[in-house]
C-alpha cells in the first residue's frame, strides 16, 4: 500500500508539473502574439487529417525553408504524432521537448515550434534561423600590404570558423557562454589545452560568469567590464580583427575572447609593448620589423611631449632655445596675441574636431574634410595672427606621429595624453612635463592585464621576452616567459652540426 501510495503520489506530481508548463507557455503565447512578426499558422495532414501547428517568428526565421522544406514532408508524409518528425525530415536539429520552459529560449533564437492537438505536452523544435552575415572583407583598422586579407565579421559562428582552420587540432577548446539578461549574447573562450596557463583560464571564466550586465553590444563592453583597472585610459586587452593575429596569440599560449555580433575578438593578457607592434612585422625581415617599431615607439613619444616641451620653453626657459633658432621664433610670434599655452591648446582642438569630422562623416566627405580643412583652417589661422607658423608645423607632425600606432583604442589613449602634458608645462615649465611623466610612469608600473603587469618585460624585467618587445629578434623557441605556459617550447632550435657549410668550406 505504502509503495501504490507513493506512486500515486509521484504521478499527481507529474501531471501538477506538466499542467503548469502548459498554463506558463500560453501566458508566454499570449505575450509573443502582441508582436507583429510572431506567427502560429494551423495545417492538416492529407493523410492522416492529424492538425499541427507552426509556431515561430518571421523576423528570426528563413520562411523559405519552411515552405520548401518543413511543410511539404508534413502535410504529405506519414504523420500521427510528434515522434515521427524524425522520420519525416532527415533533420540533425530537430529537438523533442516535454519540457515547454525551453520555448521561448528556442523561438527566439529562430526554431520554429511544432505542435500536435493531440499531444499538448510535446512539442518538436526544428533550427529555421535566418541570419544575415556580412561577407569577408579586407581588415579596416589592421591594415597589412603583407599577409592574409581575411577579417573577422559580426558572426561568431564564421570568426570561430576562421580561427579554427588556421588551428585544426583537438586540443584547441571553445567554450560558450550567455552574456546579458536582454541581448542574451553569445560569448566564447578560447584557449589551447596543454599551452595555457590554467590560472589564466579560470581568471578570465570567473570574470565573464560574474558579469551582470542587460545588454552587450560589441566586445569593447566585455573588454570594460572584466578589465584589472577601468578607470584607466590605457586598454588592457588587445583587441584584433585580423583571424591570423588570433590564431598566433592562442599558440602563444593566450586566450582569445570572441563575441556574437562583434568584428573584433579580444586578447588577454597583453602588454604595453603590444599595442605598437603590427602583425605585418612577423612577415618581414627580423630587423626591418625592429626598425619599424622602434620608429613608432619615438613617433608616440614625440606626439604626446613635443607640444608641451614647446610651451614649457617658450614660457619659462627660453634661454635654452640656440641663438639661430630664436629669432625665427621671435620673428613667427611677434604678432601672436595668444601666450603658447592658449595657441597650442586652441590648435590641439582644431586638430580634434577635424579628425572627430573626419571621422563621422562619409569615406569621400571625411577625406575632402580632413585635408581641406586642415589646409584652410592652417592657412588662415597664420595669416590672420592667431598662430605661429612653428607651432602649425609642430603640431602637424604630433598629430602624423600618432597615427603610427597600429591600435586604434591606444591611439586615443595618446591623443588624450596630449592635454595633462600641456596642462602641467604651462603650470610648471620642464618640472611639470617631468611631475606628468613621473604620474604616468607610476600608473602604468601598478597597471595590470589579468593580474600580470602591464609593462612587462620591462618592468619587471625578463630580459628573454625583450627580444619581441620594441625590437624582434628572429623567430624565438620559446614561448614568452610572463605567460606561463605548461609548454614552453616552441620549436627545436636547429643544432650547429646539421647547418649546411658553404662548399669552400
């Protein structure tokens, strides 16, 4: 009796659970029918007259599979009840559900629901998704004259595939999860199983599990939002648009943070010296590469301190100026009602909005703006007194020597640099381009990209990973030395006694 009991009991259950499913999924039918794309068409079997239904959105959903597809094998076909649909379409992605808590999260990512009257506690899923995915262009930000010409694009599924060719080994893991309470988007990790750090990988899972945010958008969101610092305005992940970068860093022993939606993936962890070096170096030679970064590194350096080392010595240490030098600047300034500081300043802006216009405005409009624009405004700015024309040449070359930067999110840390320097030369002269160096130099020592220090391998020093910092050396054997990977081997270096001797030899 106890046992009869008991089982009574569980079935009551059973049907209490299925009854309240059903009443759940028509108060959600209910609330889909308020929407305009949400469709429930009715058809009946030739055969059998069995009456199902199409449940799905027409915004989400390819309409020409259904009809091609879908409906044909249904209407005609065999069909008595839900398990027979897959027998009916030779389909992979049809899913058999008792549980109708899981329809919505499948309406909405385009399947399309079908339903018996017969059955009203299963429900058979099919994938109909319609997605428009932009094709493969040439990189628009990482531009390279050598090397691939693929870019990642607003499909996770397709960056994923670009990744995954380029890496075709087991060992390279993808892991998913679902990133905000609204957008739900579709967020993957990955990481090569037996090179990365493990710390690492659980660091970046723990991060992105712990954000709680309604809407992501792009990657730059996740980039925010799991940063060490985010009141910082260095980027301390390094973002790419290139598959080819991605697929280095990852054999590197980094990870990889793609987004549904975004044309650029994240890296972490990263270092200063990253954000100036240019996937392109690895396809020249080691030291035109090395010549190559080292110029950008001064042309940052002559950009974020050339305008303020100018106020700071035409305001307080003048007899520094050489004696040939200074009646040219006598000479440019003499009509000037501006002190340097305010000349400068106003200049700094002028170059801000043409470049903000530039930007905004269409391809062919923003380039006739940029350089129209700056000519004229130059032009007249020094015949009309306002600016000397030193200062216009200056100025010039800071804002050239920025655009070097190969990464776009660094660049506007380095325009923005440009202000605070300015600001401290015309409060203290040298002292206070010193004070605003010591400031930065301070910030960037106690910054951190997951948990590692950000100015890595210089500070601390690992003297084995400066030889693809500022400067690439030939092609290293091992791997980088702050990652801390579980393999750090690259490559056998090629032993002395199996190098080809010359014939003469």
């Amino acid at each position: 009796m106890p046992k009869q009991t008991g089982d009574l009991c569980m079935k009551k259950e059973l049907k209490k659970k299925k009854s309240i499913s059903e009443i759940e999924f028509d108060e959600l039918e209910r609330s889909f029918s308020r929407s305009h794309d949400f469709q429930k068409v009715k058809y009946s079997n030739r055969q059998t007259g069995l009456c199902f239904s199409f449940i799905y959105f027409k915004t989400l959903t390819d309409q020409k599979m259904i009809t091609k597809n879908l409906l044909p094998q249904l209407l005609q076909g065999e069909f008595n009840k839900i398990d027979d649909l897959k027998k009916l379409l030779p389909s992979a992605s049809i899913q058999i559900c008792e549980d109708l808590s899981k329809a919505e999260h499948l309406l909405l990512n385009g399947y399309v629901m079908v339903t018996v009257e017969a059955e009203k506690q299963k429900a058979a899923f099919m994938a109909a998704k319609c997605s428009y995915v932009r094709e493969l262009t040439h990189p628009e930000v990482e531009q390279t004259v050598i090397g691939p010409k693929e870019a990642f694009v607003e499909s996770l599924g397709n960056n994923l595939n670009l990744i995954r060719k380029r890496l075709p080994i087991s060992e390279l893991i993808i892991e998913e999860y679902i990133i905000g309470s609204i957008s739900r988007t579709v967020v993957a990790v990955l990481y090569i199983e037996g090179i990365t750090n493990t710390d690492y990988v659980s660091m970046v899972k723990e991060r992105i599990e712990n954000i709680d945010f309604d809407e992501i958008t792009d990657s730059s969101y996740i980039g925010q939002l799991i940063s060490d610092n985010k009141n910082s305005p260095f980027p301390q992940l390094l973002d790419t648009e290139r598959p080819d970068r991605a697929a280095a860093v990852l054999a590197e022993g980094k990870i990889v943070i793609a987004i549904d939606g975004s044309p650029h993936v994240l890296i972490t962890p990263t270092t200063f010296s990253e954000f100036f070096s240019s996937f392109e170096d690895y396809f020249l030679n080691w030291t035109i590469a090395s010549f190559a970064r080292i110029l950008r590194a001064f042309s940052v350096i002559f950009s974020i301190q050339i305008t303020s080392i100018y106020v700071a010595t035409l305001t307080y240490h003048m007899e520094l100026i050489p004696t040939d030098l200074l009646g040219t600047l006598v000479t440019s300034r003499q009509h000037i009602p501006l002190p340097p500081f305010y000349e400068a300043l106003m200049l700094e802006l002028v170059i801000e909005l043409l470049r903000e216009a530039g930007a905004r405005l269409p391809t062919k409009i923003g380039q006739t703006i940029g350089i129209v624009g700056g000519i004229v405004i130059g032009t007249a700015s020094v015949q009309a007194g306002l600016t000397s024309n030193v200062l216009l040449i200056i100025i010039a070359l800071a804002a050239l020597a920025s655009f070097t930067t190969p990464v776009y999110k660094m660049n506007n840390t380095i325009r923005f640099l440009r202000f605070p320097f300015l600001f401290f030369a015309n409060l203290w002269g040298f002292v206070g381009v010193l004070f605003c160096s010591c400031i930065l130099l301070t910030h960037m020592i106690r910054l951190t990209s997951l948990g590692r220090p950000f100015l890595e391998p210089f500070y601390p020093p690992r003297y084995r990973d400066l030889k693809d910092s500022f400067l690439r050396f030939p092609f290293q054997p091992l791997r980088p030395l702050y990652l801390r990977t579980q393999n750090p081997h690259r490559f056998q270096p090629q032993p002395k006694s199996k190098v080809k001797r010359d014939i003469d030899e």
